[in-house]
C-alpha cells in the first residue's frame, strides 16, 4: 500500500464552515435538551437577586448577540440595558459603581484578555457577574460568578456561526427564565432550522448577484437588527466584501444617499412589529431603485420580487433571529467560495483574539 500523501488530508475551502453551519440544528436541540436545566437554575439565582440593571460584555459575532440580548431584557423584562466600552475599564481604569448590576460577558472561546479583565473589574465593583462561553474551562468562565455553556461543540472554522445560534438560544433561554418562563416556544426551531438549511441551493443561485459586488448594505429593524449587522461581518470576513449594516432607522438619516439602482441592498425582514417598522425604508429603497433582496417576511420577499422566505409565521418575534441569520451564513459561504476564498480561514484572523 502507498503512503498516504499530505494533500489526501486537505481540506477543500469552505469544508469547515460549511460542515458547522449543518450542524446548527442538531447544537440547537442538543442545548435545548442538555442545556436548559443548568440554565433555569442560573437563571432563578440571579432573579432573586434582583439586578436594577444590565450591561452587555462582547466583541465581534459575539457583540451582535449581545445586541439581541438588550432587546431581549428591555422588550421582555422593562430592563434598562447598555453595552460596555470595555476601553473604559481595561484602558482608562475607571471603577464605576456596579452595585446591583447584572454584567453579562459573552465570548465564544471566553479567552480575550479584555474581556476577563472587564468581568473581574466588575465582580470587584459588585457586579453580579454572569459568562455565556462555548468553552467552560476558559478563563472568563472562571472570572465570572455565573456561567451558561452553550454547548456548541469544537467550531474549527475562524468565523462563528454554529457558536452564534448557539449564543442566541441560550440568551433566549436565560432571559425566558428570569421572567419565569420555561422556553418552550423554542422547542420547533431545531427542526425549523433544519428546513431552512435544506435550502442551501436557493442561496447558491443568489450568491450569483454577489460575487463582483464592491459594496453592500443590509438593514433591518427591532430583533433583526443584530441579523443584519452579524450577516455583514460574515460577509465581510469571508469575502472581504465592505458591508455596512444600518439600523433602518439610521438608513434614512443619511446613509440612503449612498444607495443607488446598482447598490446591493439586503433587508432582514421579521414577521412582527420589527418588520412593521421596516416597511417605510423598503418603500424608499423601491423608491430609489435599489438592488433589493429580502429575507425574511413572505408578504416582503414577493413585493421585492428576489428574495428568501422564511418560516417566522410559526415562531414569536423574538425567536426569529436564530432562523434569520441561517440563510445569511449559506449566502456569506457561497459567495466567499464563488470569489476564491477560503471562508474557513479568513486573513489575519485568529479564534482567540488578543485584545487588551
């Protein structure tokens, strides 16, 4: 028998990435049966608590679930949310009095020194303290008072994408039980991902309109807004692809000038009040002729006449997002491969950044 050579064993671009995006709905039930427990009981410990407020600790993809979290807890639960500038802690040393604060630390590999440095900071100032990590023995989840595991599994490919659906349901489920709640609505989205992902052609044949693309814009409102900004840094990391998400919202104060009849503009578009409130800006990028695609609300995708439909109609508003990004994350892999690039191994990318 010949000698197995080097190049039996490598792997072709996109193989990791795509291997994890498949994945997602088997990690969604696997947290929804395994997780869910240890998650209620964190959950009761710090409603007892009773934190007066919250902040949201995170970098990157993370940072976008983070954002989807603030909706969570002010929508769901009238609690006041900000996101942290960590610079402020980690940069300037300031201690601001943390009493009765709910600090929340979201990191995938729970290993940027920033971010451990933070959640301590604010255990001292008297934080309560709460990481949500794909790694339980990371140095965050040892920082923090509380941890959640998202039980993800090894994602081997740079960009997250099963960690971020992951990172989603788990907030979900957190905040479901501080109000009480048993997040049972969640049960249909492991077999709604499924449906969705078994669609991965209608993204291929999208990907098309893509591949030369200088520029994009995607934009959505409420709960859709952290799939539109978390589909541009996929976009962006794969295929080197400037993308600027917008609120839509902040669209219409000034950015729309820049959109033209040759701009590829994407919409994530939810079945709910988020989608209601999109409805004036998807009239004025009709207006303007933009090269518009929607994703999302059935009602939206046929006006727009290009676009991906999705089964929101059979979950609330608030459980969208983990079904809104899927498609996104076929479309970013699709187009990075149709450029010549290995979208498991972006450039200058590390899994662990090292920021201080």
């Amino acid at each position: 028998m010949s000698a197995t050579t080097p190049t039996q064993h490598r792997e072709r671009p996109g193989q990791l990435i795509s291997g994890e995006i498949a994945e997602q709905p088997a990690v969604l039930q696997r947290l929804l049966d395994q997780g869910t427990p240890q998650i209620r009981e964190v959950a009761g410990r710090i409603a007892a608590r009773r934190p007066r407020f919250v902040l949201l600790t995170a970098r990157g993809t993370s940072d976008n679930a983070a954002l989807y979290a603030k909706y969570l807890l002010e929508i769901r639960l009238g609690l006041p949310c900000g996101l942290t500038s960590m610079s402020t802690t980690t940069a300037y040393g300031a201690r601001p009095d943390l009493t009765d604060c709910l600090v929340i630390t979201i990191s995938q590999s729970g290993g940027s020194p920033d971010l451990v440095a933070s959640t301590r900071a604010a255990r001292e100032a008297g934080a309560i303290t709460l990481a949500v990590t794909n790694n339980a023995g990371s140095a965050l989840a040892g920082a923090a008072e509380f941890h959640l595991d998202v039980l993800a599994g090894p994602e081997r490919a740079l960009p997250a994408t099963k960690s971020y659906t992951a990172e989603l349901l788990a907030l979900y489920l957190f905040v479901e039980g501080l109000r009480g709640g048993d997040g049972a609505a969640a049960k249909v989205l492991p077999k709604l991902a499924g449906q969705v992902l078994n669609r991965g052609q209608e993204m291929r044949a999208l990907a098309g309109r893509y591949r030369f693309a200088e520029r994009m814009v995607l934009t959505s409102r409420g709960y859709g807004y952290p799939t539109a900004k978390e589909a541009a840094l996929k976009l962006m990391e794969t295929s080197y692809i400037p993308a600027l998400s917008y609120s839509g919202a902040d669209l219409l104060h000034g950015p729309l000038a820049m959109v033209d009849n040759v701009s590829p503009v994407i919409a994530i578009v939810p079945e709910g009040r988020g989608g209601q409130a999109l409805a004036p800006v998807l009239a004025r990028l009709r207006g303007r002729g933009a090269d518009l695609v929607v994703i999302g609300s059935r009602a939206e995708v046929e006006r727009a006449a290009t676009g991906f439909t999705l089964p929101t109609t059979a979950v609330a508003e608030q459980l969208q997002p983990v079904l809104e990004i899927l498609p996104l994350q076929l479309l970013a892999y699709e187009v990075a491969v149709s450029r010549g690039q290995n979208p498991d191994a972006p450039r200058g990318l590390a899994k662990v950044t090292q920021t201080h």
